[in-house]
C-alpha cells in the first residue's frame, strides 16, 4: 500500500461541523481519508485536531508525504499571511500556515475551502476543461469560489469570491456565525437553513417518513433530510426544494455578473442532485438574463463533498517552488507591494 501512496501530499478540508483529510497522490486518487468532528472547540483545540488529524494520516501512509494542503472557510489577509475571519469556525487572526508548518515539519499551503474546491472541479471534474467557472459548497454554510480565466480568482488581497454572502434578501434574517449582514444566500440556501425548511415542514406535517424518523430519535441533519428526500419523503423533498429555489436566486446572479460556462454546486448537501438543482436550475431560467442564463450548465461537483480536499491536495502539489512554505501559497504570489 506504501507503494501505491508513494509521492502522496496530504489535502485537509476543514468545515464548520468536520474535517476531512486524505493522502492524494499524483493521479488524485485519495488513500488514508480521515474524517473529524469540528464542532465545540476552541481556536487552540481546533488546531490541535487539524495537526493529529494530518499526523494521522501521515502515518498510515508510511510517511512519505512532500507537503500539506489546507482549505479552510476563511477570508485572508495576503500582505500578512493571516487567514482574518471564518464564519463557521473559531479561527481569527491566526497564521493558520506558520501555525501547521512550524507543528508538522512540512511545507504548508492554505487557501479557502471553496477556492480549493472549484480548482479541483476546474482541473479534473465537473467543470473540467472550462475557463470560466463559478462555485459554491454548500455545507454548515455556503463557500464560493471562482476560476476565471483559468485560474482561481481571490480578489486583491485573497478575501474574495465569498458568493456565500451575497445579499439575497435585503432585509432578510441576520447571517450566521460572524457574518454581520442580512438576507446572504448562506442564511436562506445553506445545510442550516435546509434543517430550518424541514423543521418547520414537519411541524406541519409529522406523519411522513421524516417525522417518523424524527419520533423515532433521529437527530433532524442536513444528510438525514437529503436521504429520505431521495427515497421519496415528500416534506425532506418540499425542504429542498424551498432551498433549491433560494440557491437558484443565487446562481442567476453569478449568471448575470460572471456570464460562466458552469455552476458547480458541491459540498454536503450537494448529495441531493437534480431534487436541489432542478429547482435552482428553473429559477435561474425565469430570472436571469440571455445569453449566459440559456447557455449555462448547472452540476453537482465531480468530487461530491471530497473537493475541498482534493482542491487543498493539487495546491500542496503545485506550490510554487521557493516560496517560503508559510506564506499561504499562490494568494502569497500576489502579495501586493507596501
Ligand atoms: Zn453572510
């Protein structure tokens, strides 16, 4: 197995609920994945669980790893290095890539999570092949990311393509976690707002499988809704469908500003397929304007919730070579002068 994993870098998606990590080798098969929960802990404890996580997977792949990759839901800061704000997670202000470097003794890159998913879905998945591409990971909440031109797009300091936070609803409900704003598509379209839409579904009507479940003891969750959704429950598939419509306000306005030839939807809830994006896919058709809104495709990511990882692997892979290990990778490579 050491054989079949040689020359393998390690990629770690880091969401708001878990981590996900795994030994990708050159051809980005995945060996060793490891999965951990996220949630309750402290900046201090997090990093802790991220590093024995890596160390974890490190090991079982008989320690030959070149370097890591990390994708996280952040906004950074460039000119520093610092990943600034999460919204989901405990991390603020902390040289995220000085941090794992200096624990692991391993080059290190970290770009957002998204950033890294659509550079996966560009280079070898949905999108593969296409130079324009927009995405968005929806999750404990929604990541975007944007390949432009070929490449990945960060704006000027690598605090960009938050498409999550796009206002959808300018008076709408307060985002989450520390996002300061209102009506964003992460607060209509996110995993939190799909087990809200499905709370409030089968209040008003318990007598489905989903509320069977949930008498039952089931704890009501994003992956417990899409499941039943997909064999049929009809309140999990309204509750989808409420979300799918909200998504699809989203994509008509990444239609009408990036005019991309590809809208890949990933992250966990993306498991629901066509019941999320056929939805999403009529609005963008009744509100977005021609030629981009008749030309665009709506997909499911090639990757499914692997290509955060994934994404994270190809950048470890690719950093550029003599640049300082914990400088946050390509972002760092734009770095604006002083
Ligand atoms: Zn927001």
């Amino acid at each position: 197995m050491a054989g079949v994993a040689a020359g393998c870098v390690i990629g770690v998606d880091l969401g708001g609920t878990k981590l996900l990590a795994g030994a990708v080798d050159a051809d980005l098969a995945v060996h060793h994945r490891t999965n951990r929960p996220a949630l309750g802990l402290n900046q201090a404890e997090l990093v802790e669980m991220v590093a024995q996580a890596v160390e974890g997977v490190r090991t079982a792949v008989g320690g030959d790893v070149s370097a890591v990759g990390f994708g996280i839901p952040c906004t950074f800061d460039a000119r520093t290095g610092m990943a600034v704000q999460a919204v989901n997670l405990p991390l603020h202000d902390i040289r995220f890539a000085d941090v794992m470097a200096e624990r692991l003794a391993l080059p290190v890159v970290v770009d957002n999570d998204a950033n890294c998913a659509v550079l996966a879905e560009a280079r070898a998945g949905a999108a593969q092949g296409c130079e324009e591409v927009a995405m968005l990971t929806i999750g404990t909440g929604i990541g975007g990311g944007l390949f432009l031109g070929g490449e990945v797009y960060r704006g000027w300091l690598g605090g960009g393509a938050e498409l999550g936070h796009m206002v959808i609803e300018r008076d709408g409900r307060p985002c989450q976690g520390s996002c300061p704003n209102r009506g964003c598509l992460e607060s209509v379209a996110s995993g939190t707002a799909l087990v809200r839409e499905a709370s409030l579904a089968v209040a008003r009507r318990p007598d489905t499988a989903l509320g069977l479940a949930l008498e039952a003891g089931h704890e009501l969750t994003g992956p417990l809704v899409t499941e039943l959704a997909r064999d049929g429950d009809p309140v999990a598939r309204e509750a989808i469908e409420v979300i799918g419509r909200a998504l699809g306000v989203g994509v008509a306005n990444l239609v009408n500003i990036f005019n991309p030839q590809v809208v890949v939807i990933g992250g966990g809830v993306s498991a629901a397929g066509d019941l999320l994006l056929d939805p999403a896919r009529e609005v963008v058709a009744q509100r977005a304007l021609r030629p981009g809104r008749d030309l665009v495709r709506l997909a499911a990511a090639a990757f499914g919730a692997e290509a955060g990882m994934v994404g994270a692997a190809i950048l470890a892979r690719e950093r550029p070579p003599g640049v300082p290990s914990a400088a946050g990778g390509r972002a760092s490579s734009r770095t604006p002068a002083p």
